[in-house]
C-alpha cells in the first residue's frame, strides 16, 4: 500500500464529524462588550487535541484570551514548510429563534451539520487537522514540514494572520493552503478590499441660514452619486477574471454629525462616509489610492468650503492571484484527480481572507479550497456537507503529502 493510499484510509469520515461538531458547539463570536466572548476555548480545544496526537504545538497570544495555535509535524531542515489555516471566530448567530437548527448545536440532519462556523470555517479547520493526523498516522516521511493554524479574528482585522507574519514560524512559511468554504474548488484568485473612510469638513451653520455655513452632508452626497464613476475607472484599472466578479464601490456607513447631539436645524461641522471598495488583481495600492483620492476632490469641488478627505480603514487587503504553475497548485489539482476520481474545479473567492495578509506581507502562495457553499457563511441556517467535509480532508492529505513528498 502506498503512503498515500494508507495515509486517505486513516481519514476516519466519524471521527471528521465528531471533531467538526465539537468545534461548531464551542462558539466562538468575538463580542467586544462580553470579555470572555472570543476565540480561548475552541484555541484550547484544537490545542489539548493536536497535543493527544503528539504533535508540536505553539501557542501564540495575539491579544488576552485570542491565540493562535499551531501544530506542526515534520523537520523544517528537510524542505519547505505548508501552512493548512483556519480561523476560530465566527461571526454571530443573529436571532437563535429564526435557525431551524439551534446555532450551536451542531445538529447532524440529512448528511450535513448545521451551526454558525459549520462551514465558516471550524469544518474546514477540522479536515485540516484530521488531514495532517492521518499524515501522522501514516508514518509518512516528510521532506518539510506541515503546520496547522487555527488563527484568530479573520471575522475582525485579521489580527491572527498579521501577527503570524511577524513570528519565525510564519516568517517560514513556504506556502498556505486556506480553508475557507469554497465547495472544494481551487480558488487561485481573491478579490481585495480597501474601505475607505470619507470625512467631509464644513461650516456649522442654522439649519434656516444654510448660505452661513458649508455642508459637509452635501458633499458626501456628490461623492456617493459620483461612486458608479468611481467604479467604472476602478474597473477599467483591474484585470478581468473569469472567477471574480468585477470591482465594485459601494457605500455601507454614512454618518453626520460626527460628534454632538443630531438637531434638526443646524448645519453640522462634519460628515462620515465608509466605501467598501472591491478589486481584482492589478493596480497597486498607490494607484488605488489616486482614484479614491480624486473622487474625494470632486466632491469637495461640488461644494465650495468643505474638504474631503479620507483614510483607509485597516490598511489595503489588495486582491491576490497565484499562477498554475506553483508546486502547491498542481499538488492540489492531482490531489483532487486522486480523491474524487475528477478534474479540479476553479473559482476565485469573492472577498479577502487571511490568505490575503499571507500573500500581502510573506510573498507565499496561497490556494483556497475548502468545504460549505460559498454564499453559505454568516447566514440562517448555515450548514455544510458531510460528503464534502470528508473530500477536503482527503484533499488535503493528498495534497500534502505530494508537496512534501521525499
Ligand atoms: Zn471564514
């Protein structure tokens, strides 16, 4: 029997499912105004469990109670070193009473698991880790090493990725494969985002003498009506893709005024406006920059007396692309070949994920390829595929073991 062979027939499908459940029953909804809401007790969970299999695991405080935990197998010495990541946090559950399936009860109903996480991403973390277990289990010979990351706050800043990138393991980092729910298809591509946060800056005046003052308000409605433009030049910058839907600009916070009490009959000093701004690979931040730049000075044009001006929210999370021709992208596309009898299936992800900070700040290819439907997370009634759970660990294994092979 081939190491490979023996490696796939030590994935237990039970096993999967029972850990996958467990993960989705620990919730781990970071909620800033609840000190013990956050990622601690599934980090631990996924440490206590790595450690039981013997493997190396590093813990690594990226904020009180929010590790990271890294299991690592292998010899760093004898090749590359893979990365298989995942996050811990989820988003909330919203309203309990509008799921079929209580959000943390990780009910198992028609071949799938149901639960805020179950696709985003505690299945796709736990076929990692029973992937690198069957590894282990196998007695395969590594030429490298294998890391499982079980990161936090992917749902927030993506404080767990940024500050991996700042440790020796992640500085080792030769390549990553990412998890997230992408029905198991080879996602080479992910757009980028940059959320830019317009202030407006006028003149206080009374609402009934509004020639007193200079309306920020006004000025951010130029800039809002004028974000098709925006788009359109956005678009002309970027590269098609088959796989990504084309940039976009679309406003999703407007505030005014930005300090006091809101009255209805005074002119406020300043306004706040958040554009979620979208890309596919090709321009750099600068030229980014340049765009978002000059949308801001029309609208300040439009309205003499207010400025406008703005700053990016987190930094840029520009849009990635990694070529076919990467190790781990054909370890991936024979993997698939071997564990479902098929050609792989491409696609691109539709927003940013850790692999973005990866990408950005390390120079690694990333390929993201995981169990549960795209649209799938932060929705009702979130669920994933017990059938594709199982795939993507096998997945994983296999592709593992091919870009580490001896
Ligand atoms: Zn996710």
């Amino acid at each position: 029997m081939s190491t490979l062979t023996r490696a796939l027939s030590l994935i237990d499908p039970d096993e999967l499912v029972a850990l996958t459940r467990d993960l989705v029953r620990i919730p781990s909804v970071v909620r800033p105004d609840d000190p013990s809401a956050n990622e601690s007790a599934v980090a631990a969970h996924v440490e206590r469990w790595m450690r039981a299999q013997g493997f190396d695991v590093e813990v690594q405080d990226v904020a009180p109670g929010r590790p990271n935990v890294l299991a690592s197998l292998g010899d760093r010495a004898a090749g590359p070193t893979l990365l298989l990541e995942g996050h811990t946090d989820v988003v909330t559950e919203g309203d309990p009473a509008a799921w079929t399936h209580p959000p943390f009860g990780a009910a198992l109903a028609d071949g799938k698991i149901y639960g805020r996480g179950a696709a985003d991403m505690k299945a796709g973390l736990a076929a990692a880790l029973i992937a690198a277990v069957a590894i282990k289990r196998s007695g395969a010979s590594l030429a490298g090493r294998l890391v499982v990351g079980a990161l936090v706050d992917e749902e927030g800043d993506m404080l767990g990725a940024k500050h991996l990138c700042t440790t020796p393991i992640g500085r080792e980092l030769s390549a990553a494969i990412i998890c997230e729910p992408e029905q198991n298809e080879l996602c080479l591509e992910q757009r980028g985002v940059v959320w830019a946060r317009v202030t407006a800056r006028g003149r206080m005046a009374h609402g009934a003498m509004p020639e007193a003052g200079a309306n920020p308000i006004t000025a951010l409605a130029a800039l809002i009506a004028d974000a098709p433009r925006l788009e359109r030049r956005l678009r002309a910058l970027c590269a098609r893709s088959r796989y990504l839907r084309p940039p976009t600009v679309t406003p999703t916070v407007i505030a005014a005024p930005v300090a006091g009490v809101p009255q209805s009959n005074v002119i406020p000093a300043a306004a706040q406006a958040t554009l979620d701004v979208r890309l596919t690979p090709g321009p750099d931040a600068e030229t980014v920059t340049k765009e978002i730049d000059e949308a801001c000075r029309r609208a300040a044009d439009a309205c003499p007396g207010v400025s406008v001006e703005w700053t990016p929210v987190n930094g840029f999370r520009l849009a990635t692309r990694v070529e076919r021709t990467e190790p781990l992208v054909r370890a991936m596309v024979g993997a698939v070949r071997k564990v479902t009898g098929r050609p792989a299936r491409w696609g691109g992800v539709p927003g940013s994920t850790d692999g973005t900070i990866l990408r950005m700040e390390l120079g690694i290819p990333i390929v993201t390829c995981g169990p549960g439907h795209r649209l799938i997370p932060h929705q009702v009634d979130e669920h994933v595929e017990v059938a594709e759970l199982v795939d993507a660990a096998r997945i994983y294994a296999a592709a593992a073991l091919a870009y580490l092979k001896p």
